[in-house]
C-alpha cells in the first residue's frame, strides 16, 4: 500500500479513538452530571442520548456520501474531524441535556461524513487490484476496531484525571485526524471532478440519481446479510460486559454470568481483540483465492461454531478441565473466522462500486446504513435474548441472525459471477481474475 492509503487507515484509527474517546467519557460524564451542575440523567434519557450518535449516522451517511463524490473524497474527509471537533468542545463547556444530545448528534455526523469519503477513496484506489482491495478493507476494519478499543480503554482514567477538560484534549485528536487527511492522503479526483462539470456542469446536486444506484440487486441481496451479520456483532458490544460485570441469581447454571472483576474482563476484551484482529488481516489477504461470499459464508459458520464452543464454555461447571479448554479454542478460531466477513462483505461493496465510478461516494455509503442499522437491531435483540436465558440467550441471538445472514447470501452467491457483466468498466483481465475465487 502506498503512502495515502497508510494515512487514510492512521486517520482512520485516530478518529474512531476520539469516537470511542467520547462516547466512553460522556457515559461517565452523564454518571455524575449533577457534581457539575447539570441534572439527574435517567436511564431512558441515557438511551436516547446514545441512540442519537446512530440515528445520526444512519440518516445522513447517504447525503453525505453524494457529497463526497460532488466535491470529492479527500476533501469531504476533513470535514468529518471539524463535526467531531466542535461536538467534544460543547461538551466540555455545557451541561445542558438538550445541547449534549446535539453534540451527539454532531459526533453522528463527524461519522457519517468520515465514512463514505474514506471508503469510497479506498474503493478508487484500490479498483482492478483484488489483493490490494482485501488488504485496505481489512486494515479498515482493523484500525476502525483498534481505535475504539483503545478509547473505551482509555476514556474513564482520562476522565477521573481531568474531568470535563478531557474532551477538550480529545478535540486535539480530532485535530490529529484533520492534519493527516490533509497533508498525508493525495487528491486522486482532480481529473475525475473537471469531468464531471463538463458534463453535467453546475446543476445542482440530484438526490434521485442516488434511488437509481439503489436500484442495484446486488446491494439489496448484501444488505440483508450484512445488517445480520453486524446485527451479531452489535448484540455483543451492547450487552456483553454488562451481563459479564454482574453475578446474575436468576442463571445459576451459567458459568459466565457469576461476576467477574474488571481487570478479567479487560484482558478477555484484549485477547477477543487480538482474535479477532488476526482473522480481519488473514482473510483480508485470501481476496484474490476466495469469492467474497465464500469468506463471508465461512464467516457466518464461524459464528455458529463460536456460539456452539461458548455454550460448552458456559455450562462448564462440574466438566474436566480439558473440555471448556477444548470448546474456549473452538470458539476462538470459530472468532477468528467470523472476523473474515466484515472485510469480505466491505470488499464486495467495493466491487459493486465499480459500476458507478462517480458515485463510489455514494455507494460505500451505504456501510455505515448497514453498520447503524445493524447496530441497532442487534442492541435490541441483544436486550431481549439476555433478558430471557441471559448468555445463553445471546449465543442463541448470535445464531438465529446468522441464520437469517443464509437466506439471501444464497442467491448473491449464484449472481456474484454476474457482477463483471454488471460492470462494464471492470478491464477483461480484471473480470477474469474475479471469476477465478472459489
């Protein structure tokens, strides 16, 4: 990879880290909001502040992907770090509950306006080259996983040493992140942007094009599959520790579900990492060897096997040492390849852009819909599965949305083939080499 596409993956990283950074400290802010004058938060309040940042997202990722191929991706990348800039300053100085969910709000759309640039800049540059494109999509991933881990690290022992003062030091992140979009990631659209005012001039910008590129089949069969797939990601990220955090009367026979310190969490998040981040780089480098559908099926029966290898886990109480030993490593490497899918999934994304090469903006836009919308699903199923059988009923979650991830990844497998007929920019050599995958 060359020097923009490193700079784009370490601005990548420094973002998300200001956006783990915030989301983190706010939570701990909001804790303690009256001792700063503000007012009680209650827990529905709290739910709605956070369902914000996603809402956010959700809604203007789409504009702000059309942006990006108006005016270009390089550029609408530092737009991303001004939103997120401005939000962490409001909320250093205010207590106000109406401003904070504002701020969020503005931390949405520092999100939705990074995203689709960043993508859609990857997708340019990586377009014809299926190695390249598996290495970028996974390093994408990787930085954006790595970021915000390292800020839900580091935001409580930031807030308990500075208080409200930390968010101003997160701005100068975000500040970080501007500098490197913009001195370290090269203009590639020069050309691409006098072509299109020479044909289509100075009109004003057409949001139906955008329904047209919708139209697409293809995007319509990924998006169930990967809405489920992040669907069983996020019921994880929402409920996990907690469920882990607390010892739990109501399922004694769970073995995970009695308590655990956070020191144990920590270093089970760092080793669930560390998994995880293996399997993006790994099957990130299989792009030129695999179908992007492959992967992503092997993905999906990873999660199977993990959740199998976690029920033995979880109900391990009274069994020989070697058995919850044996099903920790079955989950571990059924981890390791559900990891494959969030980059395979990315990368098909990407090969779709290659039919609008003027609107890849707008295409890759579509991750952070898809990401947001399984996020949210997730969240909610994940509430209900730990309410009914606590980690059993998240492990069950985890398989009935990866059975739904099945139905329609079938027929996107039997028209992947198709997609260098859809694409009539892709070279002949190119088409070929996308066919040769298993």
């Amino acid at each position: 990879m060359d020097r923009s596409l490193w700079a784009v993956l370490g601005g990548t990283f420094t973002l998300r880290f200001s956006t783990g950074l915030t989301g983190t400290m706010l939570a701990v802010y909001l804790a303690k909001l009256p001792e700063h004058g503000g007012p009680v938060i209650a827990a529905t309040t709290l739910g709605f502040l956070h369902s914000a940042f996603y809402i956010s997202e959700l809604v203007l990722s789409p504009l702000f992907g059309v942006l990006s191929d108006r005016f270009g991706h390089h550029r609408m990348m530092l737009v991303g770090p001004a939103f997120g800039a401005i939000a962490v300053v409001l909320t250093a100085f205010t207590t106000d509950v109406f401003v904070l969910g504002g701020t969020r709000v503005l931390e949405g759309a520092s999100t939705a306006a990074s995203v689709p640039s960043i993508l859609g800049y990857i997708a340019l540059v990586t377009a014809g080259n299926e190695l390249l494109r598996g290495q970028a999509a996974a390093r994408f991933e990787g930085a954006t996983l790595a970021g915000i881990g390292v800020g839900l690290v580091l935001a409580p022992l930031l807030f308990a040493a500075l208080g409200p003062t930390a968010f101003l030091l997160n701005a100068g992140v975000y500040g970080i992140s501007f500098l490197i979009y913009r001195f370290g990631v090269e203009d590639r659209q020069a050309t691409e942007r006098l072509e299109r005012r020479a044909t289509v001039g100075r009109k004003r910008m057409d949001l139906g094009r955008y329904v047209t590129l919708l139209r697409s089949s293809h995007v319509w069969l990924l998006a169930p599959t990967w809405i489920a797939v992040n669907a069983s990601i996020g019921l994880w990220f929402s409920q996990a520790i907690f469920q882990f955090s607390k010892a739990n009367p109501e399922f004694p026979d769970q073995l995970l579900m009695r308590g655990y310190q956070p020191m144990q969490i920590s270093l089970a998040a760092v080793v669930i990492g560390l998994v995880f981040g293996a399997g993006l780089l790994y099957w990130g480098n299989r792009f030129k060897r695999y179908r992007r559908t492959t992967i992503i099926l092997f993905g999906i029966v990873g999660g199977a096997v993990l959740a199998v290898g976690g029920f033995v886990v979880n109900h391990a109480d009274g069994l020989p040492l070697i058995l919850p030993i044996a099903a920790a490593l079955v989950a571990a490497a059924g981890l390791f390849v559900l990891a494959g899918a969030t980059p395979a999934a990315l990368g098909l994304l990407a090969d779709m852009s290659e039919a609008f090469p003027m609107d890849r903006g707008a295409i890759m836009g579509l991750y952070s819909v898809f990401l947001a919308l399984g996020q949210i699903g997730g969240s909610l199923l994940g509430g209900y599965a730990a309410a009914w059988r606590g980690i059993d009923g998240l492990l069950a979650g985890t398989v009935l949305v990866l059975i739904i991830a099945l139905i329609p990844l079938a027929r996107l497998r039997r028209e992947e083939h198709l997609l260098e007929l859809e694409y009539p920019e892709l070279a002949p050599e190119e088409a070929h080499m996308s066919a040769e995958p298993r």
